[in-house]
C-alpha cells in the first residue's frame, strides 16, 4: 500500500529515506498513535488529539517533534540515497528485504526514556527480537546510503557519545545500532517536567493493554521530501507468513 508522496517524485532531489515499523493502516495501533501525535502521516491528514486529563498544556505542545516524524518505531534511520541510488532502487531493495523477515507480535509497555515517553518492548526477548530485525535490514539496505559529510559526521561526533557509538557512527553512520540500538515508539517530546511526563506516561499505561501487542507484520518506507519537512509514509512492504494477531 502507498502512501501521498507518490512516485512521479523524480530521483535526485534532496529527499531522504527511512526503514520503520508503522502498525497496519486498519489497526487500533495506527489510530490510536496517529490520533496522538495529531497527523496520518500515510494520507497527510491531521488527526483530532486527545487530551489527557491533567495536562496544564495542550497535547500538541508536547508532541510537535514525533508528530513531524509520524507514528513510527525506527529500524533504518533516515538516510540521503548514494548518487546512482533511484528511489525505486530503495524501494525494491527494501521490499526485498522486508520478504526475508518473520511476523511476530511484540507485547509493549509505556516507560520514560530519558525525559522521553514511549512505547518500547515489554520484555528483554521482545527486545533482542526488534534489534536482529534492524540489525538484518541496517545490512541489507546499507549499499542504498550516501556516506554522511564530514560537517554531518563532526555534528553528531560533537555530542555525548561513548567509545562504541562513536565507532558505530563513523562506520555505520549512526551510533544506536546493533547492540546500541532500542526499538521504541516516540510519544513525546523531550520534556522537563516530571508531572508532564508522568501524566502521559498514565494516559498510555491504561491504553496499552487495551490495544495488545503491536503485530510486527510489515516495513514501511518513509520519506522525508525535502529537509524540515514531515515525512510521509511512502510504502507499507510485508514480511513473510501468515498474518499475526494485533
């Protein structure tokens, strides 16, 4: 299934792509994310939000930033195609890959990351699960990805790292990969306030259980058209097997 940014969208303009799990379009877990963060990024139609109760500000305040990424979970992060890369070229070379790749439903949990909320796995298994996924596609896809500029790299070199992301970063072009990396779904933006923080972090414990495990059953090709702007969810590619229970 494609999304609004179609393909007459010619190769070589400043478009970058990403590999991210994004629920199936019918699910109770794309609604409800998209609902959330305000957009549909498959149709670029906004989403009327919720309003948690307790909150002093409005939900889009504390969402903004995942809401320009769309409801996803990264397995690629987002990267600018090598020059005699097409985009047809990344999405054959993803469909492909997504068609080596099992379904399996991955029970979730609502938890802070740093001063982050987000969904991430419920359990160490589901968690090494969603890291040999990305792990298999960061392989496979990597040949599709121009090797960040030295300014791209200096950028990222400037933050806190350590010793290993470091080294991932300058090989890989991305330091939270393989034993880095953690499947998450962002829900926030990062936030000072501890009660603000605690308030959504309530609002999606009493969801969760509601919605089930997420059935990671797909890929989904995104893209970012031009740089700032949303990313749109290009391309839903499935994994193999029969269909797993959401």
């Amino acid at each position: 299934m494609s999304g609004a940014w179609g393909t007459s969208h010619a190769s070589g303009t400043q478009a970058r792509f990403a590999v991210y799990y994004a629920p199936s379009y019918a699910s109770a877990w794309w609604q409800a994310g998209c609902a959330w963060l305000g957009r549909d990024a498959q149709t670029g139609d906004d989403c009327v939000r919720p309003q948690p109760p307790g909150l002093t500000r409005p939900l889009a305040a504390l969402t903004d930033a995942p809401r320009r990424y769309g409801w996803h979970g990264t397995l690629v992060a987002p990267f600018s195609p090598g020059a005699d890369i097409r985009q047809d070229d990344v999405l054959d070379a993803v469909r492909a890959w997504a068609l080596t790749q099992q379904r399996f439903a991955l029970p979730v949990e609502a938890a802070t990351l740093g001063d982050f909320v987000a969904l991430r796995p419920a359990d160490a298994h589901g968690d090494a699960r969603m890291r040999e996924v990305a792990a298999s596609a960061l392989q496979a896809l990597d040949t599709l990805r121009a090797r960040p500029s030295a300014a791209d790299v200096a950028r990222r070199l400037a933050a806190p790292l350590s010793e290993r992301q470091r080294a991932l970063l300058l090989e890989w072009g991305y330091p939270y990969v393989f034993d880095e990396f953690r499947f998450h779904m962002t829900l926030s933006n990062s936030l000072a306030d501890a009660a603000e923080r605690t308030t959504l972090l309530a609002w999606w414990r009493q969801r969760t259980p509601e919605l089930g495990p997420l059935a990671i059953d797909q890929a989904a090709l995104f893209v970012e058209p031009a740089p700032g702007e949303p990313f749109m969810l290009w391309q839903r590619l499935p994994f193999r097997g029969e269909a797993c229970r959401e």
